[in-house]
C-alpha cells in the first residue's frame, strides 16, 4: 500500500467517528492498493469478517468468487481487487440480520481512498445500499429491476444481488440472474484484469 493510501487509512481510522470501534478493538475491514483494477463495493463486513479481518471470508464470499470467475489468490491480491465496503467496521446485529452500513461513512471516506486507485475500470455493486449510493438516481425502483438492468450501467459499474446463500429463493424466482447475468459479469471481470 503506498504511503499516500496509508494516510488516509490512518486519518480514517483515528477519527473520532471511529472511536466506537476502537473501543471494541475492531480493524477496518477492507483491501486495495493504488495497482488495485477492480472495486468490490457491498455493504459491510459481517461479525466472522470483522474477527478474522479476511472481508468475504464466508460462504457469501465464495459464492461471489464463482460468480466472477476467479480464484482465492486473485480476489485477495489488492493489485487486482480492492474490497472497500460501505462501511469498514461491523455495524452489529439488529432484529433480522445485520444492521445498514453507517450512512456518513462512504461519502466521507470512498472518495479520499478511491482517488488513490486509479487504474479501477470497474466498481462491483453489492446490494442497494451500494447501489443507491453510486447509481445516484440511476438506479431502477427495486434491486431486482437495477440488477436486471446491468447493461444500462456497463462499462464501469455492475450491480449485484448479494451473494448469501439465504437468497435461495430469489434465484429461484430470477433464474435469468444465473444465465444472463452472471457470464457477463465474469466476461467483465476477465477483461478488468486484463486476461482479454
């Protein structure tokens, strides 16, 4: 990482905003670096991501790996990933699964860290609040419909439902997701990294 990048992590992690989770000794889960080509944007590091400091160390994590077409080795080398989540630290846990990335936290800090990529040809967006935040009004009325319109977002972005396993029935209800969708998805990420 260089030192420039390293700052603004640094800057991102002192800050008093952050202080909560400090307190709770918890690292910013993320990954990149100024050589990174393409952005994995989602929503935040879930409770086994934020204790192992590895983001997409789950079988969501797998599963997405499939889905773009690469290998372990590749999708933690932040000379072609970088992972930069809506928020960096575990939000905690709320009455039907995790709770939304904080709503400050991207605006403040995705552009001082992406600015420092700048070879990223393509941002992955996982879920809505990634999308609504970098479709800004691009985005159609539900995530189903933005998902099914990725064409309209192409080339630099590509939005996703979320990988977890327990969306089994919306792939059952979407099976165009699975034979549309996800060969273009992987034919991107191949040209991103530049294998043609």
């Amino acid at each position: 990482m260089s030192d420039d990048l390293c700052a603004v992590v640094d800057e991102m992690t002192s800050d008093p905003s952050n202080a909560w989770a400090r307190d709770l000794g918890y690292r910013p889960v993320w990954a990149g670096s100024p050589a990174s080509r393409i952005a994995i944007i989602g929503q935040a590091p879930g409770w086994r991501a934020q204790e192992s400091g590895i983001p997409w160390d789950d079988p969501s994590g797998v599963r997405l790996r499939s889905w773009l077409g690469v290998r372990d080795e590749e999708f933690y080398n932040p000379s072609l990933f970088a992972i930069v989540p809506m928020d960096f630290y575990f939000p905690g846990k709320g009455k039907t699964g995790d709770l939304p990335p904080r709503k400050d936290f991207a605006p403040r800090w995705h552009p001082p860290i992406l600015s420092r990529m700048p070879d990223i040809t393509l941002r992955v967006l996982i879920g809505a609040h990634a999308q609504r935040y970098y479709l800004k009004g691009r985005s159609q009325p539900n995530l189903t419909q933005t998902v099914r319109s990725y064409c309209d977002y192409l080339p630099a972005e590509f939005p996703l439902v979320h990988p977890s396993p327990l969306n089994y029935r919306w792939h059952l209800k979407n099976s165009w997701f699975t034979t549309d969708v996800l060969p273009e998805l992987a034919r991107r990420v191949s040209i991103a990294l530049g294998r043609g």
